[in-house]
C-alpha cells in the first residue's frame, strides 16, 4: 500500500513539474520561429555544465539583458528581450530541471 501511495504522489510531482514547463515556457516559444530546443543547445555551448546552465537561465529569467542572453544581436533586435518572468523561484527551478531533463545530451550519446 504504501508504495502505491509513494508512486502515485512521485507520478503526480512529475506531472506537475511538466505542466509549469508546457503552461508557461513552452506555451510563449511555440509563437517563435527558433524552436525550445535550440536556445538548450546555445545555452550549453555557452555553460557546458547543468549546474552553470541552468543558474543561467534562471538568472537570465529574472533579469533579462541583452548582456545575458545566448541569442544574437540581430535575434534580439527582431524579437526584443523576454519579460522578467513572474514564476516563482520554485516554479522558475521545476520548469528548468524539466527542460534539462527533455534535452540533455549526457547519457544519450553512443
């Protein structure tokens, strides 16, 4: 019974942590011409690390500047920065650790 209980809660936390992806990242990107995937990739070209990567885009979340961003001169100039995001902190980590999770590419590799 009680590994029922615990699969269902980890079941749930995993959808949960999905859905703030899909609602609120996922949702904004589908209206761009560079799919999600691609700022992953810039992003690890740039940090290589998950941890790096991932304080990256957070902080780059929080407090976007032309500075910070991955994404060129001209991308910028075309579409403008992203607005601060008005996720919480916690909300902010779900939605990256999700994002890491869908695109790494350590531990896929042949």
């Amino acid at each position: 019974m009680v590994k029922k209980i615990v699969l269902t809660l980890s079941l749930m936390f995993c959808f949960a942590e999905a859905d703030v992806y899909e609602s609120n990242c996922v949702k904004c990107h589908e209206k761009l011409p560079v799919s999600i995937d691609k700022y992953f990739y810039k992003y690890l070209l740039i940090y290589s690390s998950e941890t790096d990567m991932k304080n990256a885009i957070i902080s780059y979340l929080n407090y976007p500047a032309k500075e910070t961003s991955v994404m060129s001169d001209a991308f910028i100039s075309r579409f403008g920065l992203k607005e601060k995001s008005k996720l919480s902190q916690e909300e902010l980590k779900e939605a990256v650790d999700v994002y890491w999770e869908k695109y790494k590419i350590f531990g896929k590799l042949k």
